[in-house]
C-alpha cells in the first residue's frame, strides 16, 4: 500500500502539532495541577496532534477552484447543507435552506443527517468545525463534504 502525497501531509502536520503541544507543556506547562490538558504530556502531545490534523484538514486539504467545483457537483446531486455551528450564530444569519446540528451534538443526532438520504455539505463560520464533522461523517461512509464558512460557501451556490 502506497502513501498518497496528501496522506504524507496529513501526517506531517498531524506530528508537527504533537510536537507543538509537546513543547507547549515543556516550556508553558502548568504546575498547579489545575489544567487539564498542559499539565500532562500526553494530553498535551496528543491535543497537538488533533489540531495539528484538523488544521491540515481544514486549510490545506484542497484548492478553492476545487472546492467550487465539488460544491457544484455537490448541489447538483441534490446536496442538503448542514450548518455545525451554535444556534446563537446560526440566528445571526444562515444559507437559505440549511439545518443546523451544532458540532457538539452531531454525534447524538447523527441519524437525523443520514435521514436526509442525500450528500452533505457541512458549513460554519471558518471552516474548522465543519471539517471535524465532515471528517466524522466520512468515517462513517456519509457522502459528505467541508464548505468551509457559510458566508463564502452562500456565494458559491
């Protein structure tokens, strides 16, 4: 089995960010006991390589030529937009038509989004949280792609 080049990227930031988070206990670190995640290598290495993946996930993963078109094909098959962020900046404006299933509650409403019997394009406000939950939909085999922001991913459509 061959590494594509974007799975070679993927990894790298994945352990660039372990690294980061690595080094911020090392040299931030929390002696008090009192936080959660910097005062423990582990959690601070893997939190690192969380964000060290999503980051790549998000701003690196594909062109924005590219991302027109998947969108396009996305629409012309029919796809439902799924908006993943919170309610309160949903009501400050939203795409016409769109759901919106915060990110922390996509898990608990999953099956809501695999009623839609359709692709999915996941939008919020940068792109970020929307590429979580196309990564939790994909790995679930749900046709489904990252807008990215909804203002920009409203022009595309």
């Amino acid at each position: 089995m061959e590494i594509t080049p974007s799975q070679k990227k993927t990894i790298a930031f994945t352990l660039l960010g372990a690294t980061a988070g690595y080094a911020y206990h090392y040299f931030v670190g929390c002696n008090s006991g009192g936080c959660a995640i910097a005062g423990n290598p582990v959690l601070s290495s893997v939190w690192g390589a969380a964000m060290g993946f999503f980051s790549f996930q998000s701003f690196f993963n594909s062109s924005s030529k590219n991302k027109k078109m998947n969108v396009q094909e996305f629409v012309e098959k029919g796809a439902k937009i799924v908006d993943v962020r919170s309610p309160e900046e949903f009501s400050m404006g939203h795409i016409a038509g769109s759901v919106n299933i915060p990110l922390q509650e996509l898990v608990s409403r999953f099956s809501e989004v695999e009623n839609m019997k359709s692709p999915i394009i996941f939008c919020c406000a940068s792109g970020n949280r929307s590429g979580q939950a196309t990564h939790y939909g994909q790995g679930r085999n749900l046709d489904c792609m990252n807008g990215g922001g909804w203002s920009s991913l409203n022009r595309l459509i």
